[in-house]
C-alpha cells in the first residue's frame, strides 16, 4: 500500500463530503509470457506492476451504493439488491458485476460509498479491468466486514467478467492482481489454478522491466478476442480434448486452417512459458528473452492477434543492444509491449525505439518502467 494516500481520500471527501473507512488497492499487470493460454487451461507467467487502481470506501446503513470514478469524471447510483447492466460495457458495469458475483456467492455485501482513482492506462493491455474488480471485491468485502480468501475474490471477480460484461476472459488478470508478490512473476496453472512465484532478476542485477504502451487502444468486448476462444473451442473439441492443454501438436497440425494454427499456438506458447520459468531460475536470460521474440512471432503469424504497430515496436527493440526480449502482451489488437533490457540499454531504447516509434506513426507512445509488486492490499484508514 502506498504511503501517501492523500489522493484516493481527497477524492472520496470531495465526492460524498466525509473520509472514507478503508482503502483498497489492486495492480495491473504485465504478462511476460503465456498468451491466450489461459483460457486454454495452459500456463501463464504474469507480473503485477507498479501501476494500481485504488478504491476508499465507506459503509452505508443502507442498500445503497453511491461510486465516484475520478478517471471519467463520472458517477453511478444503485441498489446492492439489484445491480443491474448499463449494457455499454463501461466501468459502471464492472463495479456493478464484481456486487452482482459477490451476491450471487451469497455473500452479505452491504450498500457502500466508493471513490476509484488509478494509473493504469486505459485500453493498453495491462489490465485495468482487472485491476478495478480486484480493488472494489476488496474495499466491498472490507465495508461489509467480510474476508474472502484472494483465489475465491479473483474467481468471483472474473465471473463478474465474463458473466455480468460479457468479455470472456480467463482466470490470469484477476489472480496476478489477487495474488502478486513483489519482486516475482506468477507462474499460474490455469487447470489446477496452482500458483507459483518466480523470482525475478533483481533490480541490482541490472536489468528492467519495460512496457511500452503503443498508443493503440483496444477493447476486449470490441475485437475479435471472442472469436478466438470459440476458435480455440472448437478445435479442442474437433482434437476430442477438453481444452487444448491436452492436446498433441502433431494432431493440431491435421486441423484446417486457421484452427490448425490457433491450436498450434496454444501448444507451443505452453512449453514456452514453462522453459521460461527455467530459464529465469537458472539465470538465463538469454533464453528467457528468444523465447518472448518467438512467441511474439506466434502471436502475429499462427494467432493473428498482432498489429503493425505492435510488430514495429518489437522489430525496433531487437536491434538496440541491450535488449533481451520482446513481445506483445495482453491479448493483442493494440495495447502494449513487453521488454526486457538491460538497464544501461534504457536511454537508447528510449531514442531508438520509443521516440523512432512515435516519428513514424505519429503516435505518441509511452515508456513505462515497472517494478514488480505486490497484490490486493486492504487498509483502514
């Protein structure tokens, strides 16, 4: 939790003239490797960054829930009871779908002021989505005097996802936000939703974490993200497997196109996470960075998920010195990359990649470095 939490309760005084109770906070992520693997059952390898969404709150007596977005400028009204769709897939209806899962588990959630603040970049990849069902599952069960172990919150706040948005997302965003550690990726089982953390390289080892947002926005519920899982569906179901974590490369191969290639995808992207894991842990991060160009490759060519952007950043990175990988990350369509550099790399990354960048296509792309940190964090104030 940060220190200073000045912004998030000026916000909430500023929008319901009292100070808040509790302050819940919750990360975005970077995913370093393992895409669209997740809602395939496979392996993912998540970080969760310094960049969070923050929510104050406030008891109510009654069922009333009054929310004060200080992103959009915006505010919402309802009743515990009865959260209803806005049908716009906004950030009214993710806080709206986290009280609807919340409730539909039974769980005695209470009316609630809310004041959200965060700096996570909207539409880039990184899970603000995620990140916003996280903090307010947290400052909700915080409000109404209830615990909920972070798996069960990080399921439910995907149900409300998938179920009450309508984007079907897998299980990855919410746990790294859930359950992040600093300092470590989580290596996430999306079968057995077994978790691991993998130490990463230590920043005294030289080495950073960089995403660069290509300033091109996407949003889930309007590409084609959906269409990809039912492609990926119907291939297990072709392969007679129940997800296309059991299914056999060689068998994939036989599928037609382009079933043959998303099933392809999935496959491959699952060994390279786990040699990933190995890699890091052996300290070989040579290995780690070849084995995020390739699945770039496989994002691009066999899952069709790239842009040109995206490919123009990553082309850009491979030629500065310095730079052990990179890749797209998030499910694609715009958004982010994902960089591993070495620290004294960074300022000729930013001339020859960031900057380059933005005089080519005019878009003013951003360099953010990360720290790996730490999940879900409920305070009282």
């Amino acid at each position: 939790m940060r220190a200073d939490t000045s912004d998030i309760c000026d916000a909430f005084e500023a929008a319901f003239h009292s100070r808040p109770t509790f302050i819940a906070e919750a990360p975005g992520r970077v995913n370093l490797i393992g895409e669209h693997t997740d809602y395939n059952q496979g392996f993912v390898l998540p970080v969760a960054i310094d960049r969070r969404v923050r929510v104050a709150a406030a008891p109510r007596e009654d069922r009333k829930v009054r929310v004060y977005s200080a992103q959009y400028e915006a505010r919402d009204e309802w009743r515990m009871d009865a959260p209803r769709r806005t049908g716009r897939a906004e950030w009214r209806d993710y806080v709206r779908g986290v009280a609807w899962a919340l409730l539909d588990a039974r769980w005695d959630i209470k009316g609630a002021d809310l004041a959200i603040v965060g700096d996570v970049p909207l539409g880039a990849g990184l899970s603000s989505s995620a990140a916003l069902e996280v903090a307010v599952a947290g400052a909700l069960c915080a409000a109404s005097g209830i615990e909920i172990d972070r798996r069960e919150l990080a399921l439910l706040c995907q149900k409300a996802e998938n179920q009450f948005v309508g984007v079907q997302c897998g299980i990855m965003d919410q746990f790294a936000s859930a359950l992040g550690k600093a300092g470590h990726a989580v290596l996430i089982d999306c079968r057995s939703l077994d978790v691991e953390q993998v130490p990463l390289p230590p920043a005294e080892q030289g080495v950073a974490l960089v995403i660069v947002d290509s300033r091109v926005p996407r949003r889930l519920s309007e590409t084609a993200y959906n269409e990809r899982r039912d492609e990926c569906a119907e291939a297990a179901r072709l392969l007679g497997v129940g997800s296309l974590r059991e299914a056999d490369e060689e068998a994939a191969a036989g599928l037609s196109e382009p079933l043959s290639r998303r099933a392809g995808h999935v496959i491959r992207e699952n060994v390279r996470v786990v040699d990933t894991v190995e890699a890091l842990k052996g300290g070989d991060l040579d290995r780690a960075g070849k084995l995020m160009y390739q699945s770039h490759e496989s994002l691009r060519d066999d899952f069709e998920v790239s842009r040109g952007e995206l490919d123009r950043l990553v082309e850009l990175a491979r030629d500065v010195r310095g730079v052990l990988g990179a890749r797209l990350t998030g499910a694609g369509f715009g958004g982010c990359t994902v960089n591993l550099i070495r620290e004294e790399a960074l300022q000729a990354f930013r001339v020859n990649v960031v900057e380059r960048y933005a005089s080519e296509t005019r878009l003013a792309a951003e360099m953010l470095v990360c720290k790996p940190s730490d999940g879900l964090e409920v305070v009282r104030v």
